[in-house]
C-alpha cells in the first residue's frame, strides 16, 4: 500500500469532495488533548494534522510513520520547523515499535485501509506502543443510519475505495468497525462528534489499562 501516485493530487481531492471537512475532523479535539510528550501519528498524509498538533502542543515529540515517501516530502512543507518530528518512511505493519512509549496515538483516515485480520492485528500492535492513560485520536468514515443520508454515504465511499485499491493499492473493500478492537486493547471512547454530511466521525479514545 502505497499513496504516491495519488500524493500530489491528494489535497485538491479532498478539497472537492468534502471541502474542509475532513481536515475539520482530523483536529477536532487536538485542542482538548492532555498536552502529550510523545505522540505516533500513522499514515499522516499531507501534513496538515501534524502541523496543527505542534502549534497546539510545543512540548510534543512526534514519531510519524507514513509508507509514502511523496506525502513525506508534501508534509515537510507545512511544517515551520520539523526539529520535533521524526519521519519515518515504513509500512506500519513491519515496523517495531517501542513497548509502552507514546501517550498519544494518531490514525486519521487510516483505519480504513485494512480488513478486518489486518485491521485487529494493527490496532493490537499500536495499542501495545501506548504509554498507560494514553490517548488515541481517530478520525474516519462512516455511514449515516438511514435515509438518503445512508444510500448517498455508501455509493460515495464505495466510489473511494474502488479508487485508492486501484490507486494505492489499500487492501480493504469496505468500512470495518474498529471500535470493538480498541474496546479490547483497553481504550474507552471519551468524546466523539460528526461532520454535517454525518460521513467523517472524529473521536477521543483513552487507554484504561493499567502499565504491564
């Protein structure tokens, strides 16, 4: 899986699609985090987040695991000053991590990209990186409950995933519930909210297990 060839256009896309919606999602609750001291944001795309999180938090250290090496250099760009960001060009699921290491967690738009095995597997691995108390930011889609809502939601996001399989090649076909793996890593849902289209969900997890 591999976001290069989409990199260049990814920002213009997301643009026409869903305006600022999804950038509005991915900072959501960055301003009602505990301040962190080290975070791991995986798949970080175009860099916006992660510029947003080092004006917000000037004591955090991040470790940003992205497989593009495209979207690494477009999210260089945003930054005024990377001296607390390290960048690591990887796949996350063959990258070791430090045991018990962040308190804070960061998988905006990434959860989407796997199957359910995978999906367990990569949850599994990161939760095993949280420092106790940590906190975990998600932002994904969704699909409203009914109505047209509902059918609109899922012809479009049936529409993106036929485009990034083909495009970056991500592995999954459809959306799969994550909440029930971070349920069974120990993380409780603490604030949620949803975009006006009640397509893009954003969420504040925390870590309740005890260190072990």
């Amino acid at each position: 899986m591999s976001f290069d060839r989409v990199a260049p256009h990814y920002r213009w896309l997301e643009t026409v699609a869903f305006g600022q919606q999804l950038q509005q999602a991915r900072i959501a609750f960055v301003r009602q985090l505990d301040a962190p001291r080290r975070a791991l944001v995986v798949g970080e795309g175009n860099g916006r987040f992660l510029a947003a999180l080092l004006r917000e938090h000037r004591a955090v250290r991040v470790d940003c695991v992205e497989a593009s090496g495209r979207m690494i250099v477009l999210a260089r760009t945003e930054l005024d000053d990377e001296s607390r960001v390290d960048f690591i060009h990887a796949d996350i699921q063959a990258l070791a991590l430090p045991d018990q290491s962040y308190d804070l967690i960061v998988t905006h738009f990434f959860l989407d990209c796997f199957t359910k095995e995978t999906l367990a597997a990569v949850i599994a691995k990161l939760a095993n990186s949280a420092a106790p108390q940590a906190q975990w930011l998600v932002a994904d889609f969704c699909e409203p409950g009914k109505g047209w809502r509902h059918l609109r939601a899922r012809l479009l996001i049936a529409m993106m995933y036929l485009f990034f399989r083909i495009l970056a090649g991500i592995e999954a076909h459809r959306l799969f519930n994550y909440r029930p793996f971070l349920q069974a890593q120990g993380f409780i849902l603490t604030r949620e909210t949803l975009s006006p289209n009640e397509m893009i969900r954003s969420e504040l997890w925390r870590c309740t297990l005890p260190p072990g």
